[in-house]
C-alpha cells in the first residue's frame, strides 16, 4: 500500500509541474520586457531575472506605435461584443430553458450544431456580407471620438460594429445560459405572472438578477475570445489606425524589426484589461462557472 504522505507529495508534485507549465512562458515574457538593451535575451543558459530590470521597453513602445489606438479600438470592441453576447444569448437561452414549443429540442440541438463549424468556412461569405453592408474601413466611416481631455482618440464605428456582429452571439453563449435558466424554479414565474408581468418583464426582474454570475462568467469568457480575436480583424481591416491590439502587435514585428523586447513589452500590456476585467466579474466567475454544469 501507497502512503498517504508520498500520494499527496506526488499529487503536490504533479500540481507544481503544471503550475511551472502554465505560467512560465508568461514569466519568461515579462523578463524578456524588463530586459535593457545590452542584456542578451538569447543567451545560454537563459536568465530568467534580468541584471538590471527597466520600464524603459513599455515606454518606447508606447510611445513610437500607437498602442493608445491598439487599445482603444480593442476595448471599444470587446465591449460591444459582451453586450450584444449577454443580451442575445439570455434571449435566445430563455425559451428554450423556461417554455414549452414544437420544435424545442430540434431547435436546440441545430444550435449546438453550429459549435462544430470552423470560422475558416463562413470567413468568405461573411467578409463579402460586411463589405456590401459598409461595415468596413474601407466605407466612409462614422467617427466615434473621446473628448481631447481624456485623449481624443477616434474610433470608426461601423468597422467596430462589423469586428463585433460575428461574435455578437455563440452557440456555446445560448447554451451556457439555458444550463443556469434551466435550473430555477418555475414558481418564481409564476408567482411573477400573478402579479401582472409578461414574458419580457419575468426575464428582466426575476430571472436577470438571478443568473448574474453565470453572465458574468460569459462576459468573461466574451472578452478574452473578443480580446485574442486575430483573424477576423486581419481579414476585415486594412486602415492601420483601425487595428485592434492582435494585428497591432503583430505588426510591431515589423515596425520594429523584431525586436522582442519591445514585442513582449506590448504583449504585456496587452494583458492589462483582461485580468482588471476578470478582477471585476471575480466574485461571481467561481459560482457563474458551475452554473452550466448540472444536467438539464
């Protein structure tokens, strides 16, 4: 028989090889960024502490691309993306968790369906879409600007509406939110219904506020798939100001002739709004996780 202390050391073990696995590269990102231009990033044996750690690479980068219009673009766009991703898949969930039709199930499982097709195959067909629609940067756009007091900067609204359209519902979002609809008891709509309120008014009072964490956890998981989103923008933008932060920092590769310090700098930064927007939504993400787990 196995010890109990060497199973739990193994255990322990097994946990710290996949903690170092994790985030490792991430350390190794932000050494590289702290880096000053006389160390040499690939020597051997790596260092991980750099010898003289310097803020001076996010500055520089900061300062010589625009990452200010990187963020502002992504930001702009991410948001828009969680908003019309918590409105349309509560809406879409609602019906098929809380109401009986013909054609429930069918509708359901056609839902679930559209999961398992690659973006690459509906690409095409959706560029032509937007560029007929002029929600491209290459359309005459209409500027959504900042004051000049908090930067002025300017984003073109129907190119961030078109970023934003393909991703503005997901099939995995209808069925996250049915699994934590399907759970509540029917009594709360009924007892709302008696006291005169319809479908929408149930949805908006009763159920909203109960399924708070599980929103939360789809806002989450929205941002990072709409923050990270490379091809689609790669695809739909030829205007530099207009990049979102993907194809920016791709293209610092270039502006700086790979010049991984200022690359990893950007990466870094990058990260910044994804764990603030994660630190924000914390206290539901645990509970709003679970939420699509039981078995409806």
């Amino acid at each position: 028989m196995i010890p109990f202390g060497f199973k739990k050391a193994v255990h322990y073990g097994a946990l710290l090889l996949l903690v170092i696995i994790a985030v490792g590269p991430f350390l190794w990102l932000l050494s590289t960024a702290l880096k000053s231009g006389e160390e040499n990033i690939f020597a051997y044996p790596p260092q991980l502490l750099p010898e003289a750690p310097t803020l001076e690479n996010f500055t520089q980068v900061w300062q010589q691309a625009p990452m200010a219009s990187y963020f502002f673009n992504s930001i702009v766009v991410a948001i828009l993306t969680v908003a019309f991703n918590l409105v349309f898949s509560t809406l879409a969930a609602y019906p098929l968790a809380r109401m009986q039709f013909r054609g429930q199930q069918a509708i359901f499982l056609a839902i679930l369906a559209t999961m398992m097709i690659p973006f690459q195959v509906i690409m095409i067909p959706l560029y032509l879409i937007m560029l007929k629609a002029g929600l491209t940067d290459t359309a005459n756009p209409v500027q959504l600007c900042l004051p000049n007091a908090v930067g002025g900067l300017c984003v073109s609204l129907n190119t961030v509406i078109g970023l934003a359209i393909p991703f503005a519902i997901s099939g995995f979002g209808i069925f996250f939110m049915r699994q934590a609809l399907i759970n509540l008891p029917k009594e709360l709509e009924e007892s709302a219904v008696m006291d005169g309120c319809n479908s929408f008014q149930v949805l908006y009072k009763v159920i909203v506020p109960l399924v708070k964490p599980a929103l939360a956890t789809l806002a989450v998981f929205t941002f990072m798939t709409s923050w990270g989103e490379f091809l689609w923008p790669s695809i739909l933008l030829s205007d530099p100001q207009n990049y979102t932060l993907p194809v920016g920092l791709v293209h610092l590769q270039g502006a700086f002739s790979a010049n991984w310090r200022l690359i990893a700098a950007g990466t870094m930064m990058s990260m910044i709004p994804i764990l603030v927007f994660f630190l924000l939504l914390q206290r539901y993400f645990v509970s709003g996780s679970l939420a699509g787990s039981v078995k409806g």
